[in-house]
C-alpha cells in the first residue's frame, strides 16, 4: 500500500477522507476502538515507551481488503514525527498512515508502523550480556543501515538520533531503521532562538553515530562510557580532542580520508557502502544471528537537549513505568534543579579495544569512531 499525503492529512490511493473521530469515553483502556482512516483499530499491549511517546501494538478490526498487515505498532506522541516525509525503503521501518485520537483528554498523534517483533538491535544485545555479535551479523546489519541512511541523506534528512535502540530487527530477520522523532532537514536547522543555521553536518553526524552502533555490535558495550557522576562535557571533551588512535593499524590512522575527526572528511553512507567491510558476499552459513524474541521493550529514553544529560539514565527501567510528559516549562525546569555541582574532569576512560580485522578497523576509523587507548592485534 502506498499512502498519499496531503495537506498534512492521509488518503489511500484516493479512497474516502479522513475521518476524525473522538474515542469513545467509556471503552474499556487497551482496547480503544479508533478511526484510522475510515478503519477501526484496537490498540494492544505495549511494547514500550519513548521520550516522548508510547508505542503498543494495534490491529485493524476491519482489514477485508488486505491493505494493513494484521498487527503493526502504533506510536503514539504529542506531535508527528517527519517520517512520512522521508519516503519507503527497504531498511526503513514502514510508515502506513497516521491518525489523531483524544485520550484520557489529551490530543495524541498515532503514527502506524510496521511492526518489528524482534525488538531493537539494543535490546538484543544487552541480551547476550557484553557479548559482541558474530562479524558477519554486523557486516550485514551495518549494511542494511547504511542502505537505510543513504535513503534518508538522499532526501534530504538526517535520522539525529541513531543508535542500536532505534534500529529493529523484524521476523524476517531484517533490520530497519525506526524512530524519526528528532530527524530533520538537512539544509535547514534553526536553533531555540530561532535563527535558521545552515550547513550544520546532520549527515556526518549519523555516520558518526553509526560507526558508535558498529563498535557497539563488535563489543558488547558503548563505545564511549560514562561514568556515573562524570558530566557529559568531559565526554564530548574527549570526544573532540582525542587524536590518539593507539591500537589501529598505522595504515588506517594515516589515510587522510579516513581520519574524519573533520566531519567534512568522513566518509559518507554511500561512500562507506563500498567499503571492503560491508561489500563483501557473506555466505549465508556465516550469518550466525542472535535469536533473542522481545515482546516488549524495557524503557530507555534519549536526551532531547543538553539539560537532559544529567538526569538521563541509559540503563532500562521497569517498563511498566507509565509514560508521562511534563505538563508544563516551569515542571521541566523544576525536574532539572539540583544542588549538585558539575564535575568538569575529564576521565580516563576510552573504548574499549577491538580486535577485528585491518578492514573492520579501517571502516570504523572512516565512521569517526574508533578511538582505543589499548593495542589491538592485526
Ligand atoms: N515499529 C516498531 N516495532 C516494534 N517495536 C517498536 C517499534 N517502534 C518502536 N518500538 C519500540 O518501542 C519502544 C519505544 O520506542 P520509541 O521510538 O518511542 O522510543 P526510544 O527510541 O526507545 O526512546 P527515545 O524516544 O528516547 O529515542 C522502543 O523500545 C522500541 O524498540
């Protein structure tokens, strides 16, 4: 099914309008019957909460003609997310249509999803406990994802927010880029005062985060670590002026190219798609894959700005956790008060080394992201 948007609202290959419809005040909660494009839905259970929304798994109630799959995830936020901008591909997981419910009396904004029933990649290998995946799972992972970004670059968007938790894994076993709550346009970016900022490297930085989720695949954990207690200046600090590529082959710290501190000199998805990492032919047999079913998703959340570092917690809390969001500025301000002050000292710690081959390394040095401060073995 291909959707047709139009002046913000849906149409399916010019079937009836959209129909806003109010849910009905005494439905039982989680089996709200809504109207999604002249077709009832009833939400099911949740899968999980982002900052700013909550996703649960819906089904359509009246799906004769075949058009919707039986169950997709509905997210559901106070605000859309540009998704339906960026356009279908493959490695993106699929957008159906998008619907505004009021519930419990809030306006809510449902986006319908393709459903991805083995969860996020993050998920998946928290897992396995600080295992890495198998090299040919992150090759071809790696690859899927690179597809997906060169899509979302081409037209003109950066993802912003990359990281294994926004990157799903479905039934078929492909892997899908999802979550375009903070994607924006590439050529335009207008900062909290206002001012339109141009040239800003969103592109670049999603390579960068994509070379953070490679290392994270190889080695079971983050790539950079933050201590508990330790203030995110003195990451990015490290971050920034870090130059030590210690424990790479010289033959990948001297490429120019390769060397992309300069977001200018990284390389970019299309670039990095004929790497010899990712264009290798995988065998088949060599994609040993995790196989690890979610059902539900524990509840993570990204920092939305910089304010937010402090109090965001990267480990899973219960994810029965209601979603709340902050009524209003004054709340959010008050949850960010604090006695405490800043440490601005800058830790020691660095990524942990890798020992892959000269070509895996040469792709993460491309990405931007490997820094070791330990020798690595060619
Ligand atoms: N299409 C989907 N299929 C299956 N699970 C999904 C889908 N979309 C999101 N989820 C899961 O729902 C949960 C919430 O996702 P959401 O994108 O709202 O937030 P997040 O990326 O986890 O956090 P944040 O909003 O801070 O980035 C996540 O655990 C995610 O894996």
């Amino acid at each position: 099914m291909n959707n047709v948007w139009n002046s913000g609202k849906m149409e399916m290959k010019g079937k009836k309008k959209v129909m806003w419809q109010r849910i009905i005040d005494n439905l039982q909660p989680g089996y709200i019957i809504l109207t999604f494009d002249s077709m009832e839905w009833v939400r099911g259970e949740t899968i999980g909460y982002g900052s700013f929304s909550t996703v649960t798994l819906a089904t359509p109630t009246d799906n004769d003609s075949g058009e919707f799959p039986p169950l997709m995830a509905v997210k559901s936020s106070d605000s859309y997310a540009r998704q339906r901008e960026i356009g279908d591909c493959d490695e993106i997981v699929r957008c159906y249509g998008e619907d505004r419910t009021v519930e419990n009396g809030d306006e809510m904004y449902n986006l319908f999803l393709e459903y991805a029933s083995r969860g996020s990649l993050g998920s998946n290998l928290k897992k396995l406990n600080g295992e890495g995946l198998p090299e040919a799972t992150v090759c071809r992972y790696t690859g899927s994802v690179l597809r997906g970004l060169r899509h979302i670059h081409a037209n003109g968007f950066a993802h912003c927010d990359l990281k294994l938790r926004n990157i799903l894994l479905c039934c078929d076993g492909a892997v899908k880029i999802a979550d375009f709550g903070l994607a924006k346009r590439t050529e335009e970016v207008t900062a909290s005062s206002g001012v339109q900022i141009r040239g800003m490297p969103l592109s670049e930085a999603d390579v960068w985060a994509l070379g953070c989720a490679v290392v994270e695949m190889f080695i079971g954990e983050t790539a950079w670590s933050f201590k508990e207690g330790s203030h995110f200046m003195s990451l990015l600090i490290r971050m920034v002026s870090e130059r030590n590529f210690r424990g790479f082959p010289r033959t990948c710290r001297d490429k120019e190219e390769t060397f992309c501190q300069n977001p200018k000199k990284r390389w970019t998805a299309e670039m990095l798609l004929n790497h010899p990492f990712i264009a290798v032919d995988l065998d088949p047999d060599d994609l040993e894959e995790t196989d690890i079913h979610l059902k539900t998703e524990d509840v993570s959340t990204s920092p939305r700005c910089p304010f937010e570092f402090a109090d965001w917690v990267s480990a899973s809390s219960d994810s029965e956790t209601q979603y709340r969001p902050f009524d209003s500025l004054d709340e959010r301000i008050a949850s960010l008060a604090t006695d405490l002050i800043p440490d601005w000292s800058v830790t020691s710690n660095w990524v942990t080394p890798l020992k892959k081959k000269e070509s895996i390394l040469g792709f993460h040095v491309a990405m931007g992201s490997a820094h070791s401060n330990e020798s690595v073995e060619d």
